[in-house]
C-alpha cells in the first residue's frame, strides 16, 4: 500500500498521466434485464481519456520514473499487446529515451500505429515467443531495461493509483471489477480495497476465449487454457503468471467471466448510453455487471482502455461480434 501512496505522490506531478472522471451509468433498467430489478448502480472509471487512450501509462510511467537516471539514459524495452507499450513509449517520448517493443504479430494496425507514432521501434513475433519474453521477463533481442507489463512492482503500485482515487470519489464502493489480464490492473486495485476497505468485493473480468485466472481460481492451483484470438485483444493467456497468481488469489474475490457476445454488447451500449468509447477489455467488467455477475450495490467498472480498431468498432455497432 505504501508503494501505492508514493507512486500516486509520484504521478502526480507526472504530466503524462490524468486523473480520471468516475461517472455514473444512467438508466441502468433500460439496459440490463438481470440488474434493473435489483438495487445496482454502475459507475465506470474512466482510463480511456489517459493521454494514451489507456490506464497503461499509469504504471509506465511510475516505473520508469523510478528508475536510475543513468540506466534510464539507455532506454526501456517491454513485452505487450499493444496498451502497455503504448504508453512506455509516450512517456519515453516525453523523457527522451528509447523505447523497443516486443508486440505479438495479431497486434491490430491501430495500435500499431499509436506506438510508433510515440516513436516505439516494434518486434513482431507469434504469440508463443511474444508470451515466452511475458513468463521470462524479458528476450535478448531487445534494447534497454526491460520493464514487465504486469508484474513490474512500480507498475503495479501505478495501477495501483486507480484504486485510490475511487474510494476517494465513492468511499462507500461495494464491488470495483477490472479487467485481468496479466493481473497488474486487478491486484494494483485489489491491493488499495483490501487494505483500506477490506469489505469490498474486488472481481477481474475475462473473456471464456481467454479465462486463465479463472480456470486456475477452480482448479486451486495454476493451470493452463486455451487461447482464442478475439476482437478483445487487451487482456486473456493462455495461463497466469507464476509471480503474481499468489497475490491474486488472496486479493481477489474471483473471476467473472463473459462471452465474446455479452462484451461487443457493452461496447456498443457504452457508446451509446454513455458516449463512452471502450475497446473489448475495458468494456468487459461493464459486461460483467451488467449481466448481474457481480452482485448489488455500488459497483465500478474499470473502463481500462478505448483503443479498438474502427472497424471492429463498426461492426459492433452494427450488432455484430467481429
């Protein structure tokens, strides 16, 4: 927790990261047949409108912030679906050091894009390599201090920083759900609630094309799954990891997880209740609530991110599951 506190001292006067709106979701009887007779109210944090359209930068930011100046001077390297290397390289940008990246080779052209355009030198390569350099904390083909998108200490107290600030906008929060994916997001949150307000129910979200944490919460143990490419590309493995289920498990109250449907359905109602845009992990803890899986009360969805591709986002709005 202390680690927590001082990252938030640290982002604070940090100009690459924001504090974040918490809004209400209106209407909810309109929306959610399982949840519109019971007592809920939906909030949504909002780490889509962070500089980098994602709460990534939080945790890129505090880590490499924490870093000696003179191992900084050689520039950073990071292994990632896209967020996360999109905002180790705006802040690498902003310090002026380099930023190389090991990015899976189904990364979609938007983020592509987005980290260049932050000037972010990329490395695809297929899934199994890129999660290989994810469980070896690092691949020898890559330039700087390599900072793990997970399970990096700084960057999870950065992520941790999301917590904070919702119990100061919603002190009297039952249920916050985030998105899991390596599980940095979820314990950083987690780790606030269970230390300041250990009643709260903390939940991660996944998908069931990619519901590792899940499958090891009811097997007690860790244990692999089957990984299916979807249009939610920001969170799911085919497996946790080694150095971070521990504390999951004791901070988390579970895994919620939603079909590829029940999350093109939240994306497409955030835009159009809300004027939200969220790509297919942020709008999974949404999907979650709304399907009445986290229980009553006063729960905040953690809108992770809004980086999903145009077209996807066509589709979705036309109905459909891209």
């Amino acid at each position: 927790l202390e680690d927590i506190r001082k990252a938030k001292e640290t982002l604070r006067c940090c100009p690459y990261v924001v504090r974040t709106p918490l809004i209400k979701l209106q209407n909810l009887a309109e929306t959610a047949a399982a949840v519109g007779d019971g007592d809920v109210e939906i909030y949504l944090k909002l780490e889509n409108l962070q500089p980098t359209s994602s709460f990534k930068v939080r945790g890129a930011s505090n880590a490499m912030l924490s870093l000696d100046p003179e191992r900084l001077k050689q520039g950073v390297c990071t292994a990632s679906a896209g967020n996360f290397a999109q905002g180790l390289a705006w802040t690498a940008k902003e310090i002026g050091v380099s930023c190389n990246i090991l990015i899976p080779d189904h990364t979609p052209q938007n983020k592509r894009l987005a980290m260049e355009r932050y000037n972010g030198v990329l490395h695809p390569v297929p899934f199994d390599t890129w999660w290989n350099a994810i469980t070896q904390h690092g691949d020898e083909n890559l330039h700087g201090h390599f900072i793990h998108p997970a399970s990096d200490p700084q960057v999870i107290a950065g992520n941790g920083t999301i917590g904070l600030e919702i119990l100061e906008d919603i002190p009297n929060v039952d249920a916050v759900i985030t998105p899991y994916g390596g599980g940095g997001l979820s314990c950083g949150v987690a780790t606030v609630m269970k230390s300041l307000k250990p009643a709260v129910r903390c939940y991660a979200a996944e998908v069931e094309t990619a519901a590792p944490l899940s499958a090891s919460l009811k097997a007690g143990c860790m244990t692999c799954c089957d990984y299916v490419p979807s249009f939610v590309d920001g969170i799911g493995g085919k497996s946790v990891l080694p150095e971070i289920f521990d504390l999951a498990r004791n901070v988390l109250d579970g895994s919620l997880v939603v079909s590829l449907r029940q999350t093109a359905d939240a994306v497409k109602l955030l835009i159009e209740k809300a004027r939200v845009v969220a790509e297919g992990a942020g709008a999974a803890p949404v999907a979650a609530a709304l399907a009445g899986k986290a229980g009553l009360g006063k729960i905040v969805c953690v809108v992770s991110g809004g980086n999903i591709d145009s077209q996807k986002l066509m589709k979705v709005l036309e109905g459909q599951v891209p």
